[in-house]
C-alpha cells in the first residue's frame, strides 16, 4: 500500500544515525504505573515466597521512564511517584541532562 509505505520510509530517513556530533538522538518512553508490594506476577515467582495474588489498594506506586541514548545504547531510567505528566517527563530529561558532564554538555546543539 503506497500510503503505508511512505509513513515507513519516513521513519527510516527520521530514525536514521547522523554523521553530525552535534545532534543527539534520544528515545524516550514512560510506563505504566506499578505498584510495589508483595505481589506475585500471575502466580509465577522466581523464589519460595508467599506472595499476595491482588492489589489490596497498594499506597505505593512508581512510573518508570527511560531515556536512551540512540547513539551510545547509554539508558537512564527515572521513577516517579505521582502521575505521567509533561512536568514529569520534563523532569527526567533534566535529571539525565544534569547527568552529563560539561563536556556532553557543550556537544550537542540539537536533540531528535
């Protein structure tokens, strides 16, 4: 389908690596929320232990995201404690930002 096909190779000219030092690639993704406890995944378990088979109104919850660095493979995975939200995704690519030393810093002038 020629539609189909223009929507693919747009994605390959997009996702493709650049020769310039000055532009970095990121991939940037947010989970859902899990909630931490004693749970069991399905009844399966890696070990001997009980485990609680339902969510009893767990108080603590966690949003994973990642941030990976397309060029280098480095990962950076930040944990939030309230809601998916543009402040939080914000929030995490700063953290990442602060991460790098001055020298990462200063390379780039763009990020895709």
């Amino acid at each position: 389908m020629p539609e189909t096909d223009a929507i693919f190779d747009n994605i390959k000219a997009k996702d493709a690596p650049t020769s310039d030092p000055s532009v970095k690639r990121l991939s940037l993704d947010c989970k859902a929320t899990v909630a931490l406890g004693e749970y069991s995944r399905g009844g399966q378990t890696r070990w001997n232990e009980k485990a609680i088979d339902h969510d009893l109104g767990s108080k603590e919850k966690y949003i994973p995201c990642g941030i990976v660095d397309e060029d280098s493979g480095q990962l950076h995975i930040a944990f939030g404690s309230s809601y998916k939200t543009s402040d939080f995704i914000v929030d995490t690519l700063l953290d990442w930002w602060n991460g790098l030393t001055p020298q990462q810093q200063e390379q780039p002038s763009a990020c895709n």
